[in-house]
C-alpha cells in the first residue's frame, strides 16, 4: 500500500476519533515526521508514515532523535497493519478494529 494512502488513512481515523492530524512542513528542518497527532486529552505524538518495506533515511532517524531527546513521542508506522495497532495503543480500539476489517487483517 503506498504511503499517501496509508496517511488518508491516518488522517481520516484521528478525525474520527475527534482529534486533528496536522501536516509538518518545516523549511530548513529536513526529515521531520509527517503529522503532529492530537487526540483530546492526550499529549501530541509525531508521526513518521512509511510502506511496510520503508525505510527511514539518516535525516529523518536524525530528526526522531531530537524530537525523542526533547522528551517528545514519536511513532515511526510501517503499513496498515502498525497504524491499527497505533489506534489501539492510543485507546481508540473500535477504530483499530474498523480498519482491520476495512482491510482483512
């Protein structure tokens, strides 16, 4: 599944969920994660969007590092199957469960 998909996915879902998914673009910043996650009453989480053969690049796992160094959470998701365990780990189980039958997992 390519990435853009995988990103609607996301962005549509945390919609659902009542929070907003935020599109980084950070000039002079290269490599920063994709979208800020808010969901309500929970801390912002970073998060970097990949295909299930994706692999970050040394600017990128850069970027995680100080992000992670400043005390931030960062979720590095690698296909549908990582971002119906990410709703899962953020508590929106029904969410996960709908993308898992959305997509036979």
């Amino acid at each position: 599944m390519r990435e853009s998909k995988i990103e609607r996915e996301l962005v549509e879902r945390v919609k659902q969920a009542g929070g907003m998914a935020y599109k980084l673009v950070s000039p002079g910043n290269n490599g920063m994660p994709d979208r800020l996650v808010i969901f309500p009453d929970q801390s912002p989480i970073f998060v970097e969007l990949k295909t299930e053969k994706g692999v970050l690049s040394r600017m990128q796992k850069r970027q995680i590092k100080r992000l992670v160094d400043l005390g931030q959470d960062v979720d590095v998701i690698c296909g549908i199957d990582e971002l119906s365990q990410f709703f899962q780990d953020a508590g929106f189980t029904e969410i996960s469960k709908a993308i898992d039958c959305k997509y036979d997992l």
